[in-house]
C-alpha cells in the first residue's frame, strides 16, 4: 500500500470511528497538547473514538469535557477525515467546529489546553494532515479528505471536491457495474456504509499488538 489509488474506497472500513473538535473565538482556535492515545505528545484538537452507540456530535461533546472540563456551544459538523495506516489500521474522523465554550478550559489527565492564534497554528508540532484541512475548518469550508499514513509519515493525501453529504437513494445504480457509476455516486454509496458506523470492519489485517499504543 503506497498511495491512496491502491485503496478500494467503495469497500473501506475503518476500524475506529472518532471526533476532533475546534473552539474558535476572538481569532483564537482552541487546541490541546495530548498527554496519552493516539497522538500522544502532539497538539491536537480535543476529541475521541466513539463509545458504542454514541453520536459523533455526542462523542465530540463528550470528550472536550472530558479532556478540557468545558462544553462546547452549538458545534456544527465541518468536515470529515479518511485515515488509512500502512500497517492496516484505519480510522474515519468526524470533525466539528464550535463558537465558543461555556467556561474556561482547564488542564486534566488527558489534555493541556492551548489557545493558538489561527494565524499562529503550531503545525510544526502537529499531525501533518492538519496544514491541509485545518486552514478550511478555520475559513467555515466543509471538507473531506483521505489520508495515507506510515506511522507519523503522511505517504499521501487527496481532499475531494465535494464535502461528504447524506448520501442519497441510488435506485438505478444496482443495475449498473461499479465502474459504470460516476465518481460521485461512488462516493455517496461509500458514505452511507460509513455512517452505518459498523467498527471493526477494516478490510485489511489489523495488528492488535498496536492497539496498546493506540
Ligand atoms: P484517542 O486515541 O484519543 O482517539 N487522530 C488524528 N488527528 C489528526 N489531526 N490527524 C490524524 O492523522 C489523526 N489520527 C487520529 C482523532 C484518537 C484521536 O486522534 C485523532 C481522535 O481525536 C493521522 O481515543
């Protein structure tokens, strides 16, 4: 696996589903320096894998709490993330972007709280991707972009054209071949496989011996 071309996108399934979520006020993005899970180390936004059962929205929710002792007001969905490892682990990231929260964010076990200027983003002591993406949720674009990654080394990466949307009833689809379909109707059909949010579905072997890290 070498580029983004050699995954099947219309069978994809990523072995987590999680949640990042962005405070911005006063031209200040609020973000967190994680201090255990995946990324530990990096600046981040706050966020999570979803729980059983849990609601993006409710997880993002959820884990800025948990991780900043504050709750977001009124996020909105901004974007979402494909992210495929080499190594066969995957992870599908709904991103969520709120104008304020209800008190000011406080360090826990977790998370450290950083208010970055969003002309001032430390992307140098971030994942790679975020250079790409971060810039758009900050403008208010909706985005979606695939991500191919060898540990912290991003191999390749791709934002489509059209941000990811309910995906709509296809009734002709079925009588036509795969590669008959037209690249958005393609798209759409491997969303609504994705918002089904069935975990642990990754078509490619996963090395749980890296979960630990994880
Ligand atoms: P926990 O381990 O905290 O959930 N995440 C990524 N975030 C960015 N910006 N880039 C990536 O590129 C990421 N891969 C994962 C999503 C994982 C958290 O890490 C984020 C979740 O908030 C590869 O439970």
């Amino acid at each position: 696996m070498q580029s983004l071309s050699d995954i099947d996108w219309d069978n994809w399934r990523p072995v987590d589903l999680a949640t990042l979520l962005f405070v911005v006020r006063d031209e200040q993005v609020l973000l967190i320096r994680k201090k255990r899970g995946l990324g530990a180390g990096k600046i981040n936004g706050p966020g999570g894998r979803l729980e059983p059962g849990e609601s993006p929205l409710d997880c993002a929710v959820r884990e800025t709490e948990e991780e900043l002792v504050t709750t977001p007001t009124s996020p909105v969905a901004s974007g979402e993330l494909q992210f495929q490892f080499v190594d066969g682990y995957s992870i599908h990231v709904h991103v969520f972007r709120a104008g304020d929260c209800d008190r000011e964010p406080r360090e826990t076990a977790e998370a450290i709280p950083i208010w970055a200027r969003v002309d001032a983003v430390p992307y140098d002591e971030m994942w790679a991707d975020d250079r790409i993406w971060l810039p758009l949720l900050l403008r208010e674009e909706p985005f979606h972009g695939r991500f191919l990654f060898d540990d912290d080394l991003m191999v390749d990466h791709e934002m489509l054209p059209h941000p990811p949307r309910a995906a709509v009833p296809e009734p002709t689809v079925s009588k036509r071949t795969a590669s008959e379909r037209t690249a958005s109707e393609r798209a759409a059909s491997g969303r609504e496989r994705l918002a089904t949010g069935r975990r642990g579905m990754s078509e490619t072997p996963f090395d749980s011996s890296r979960e630990q890290q994880r």
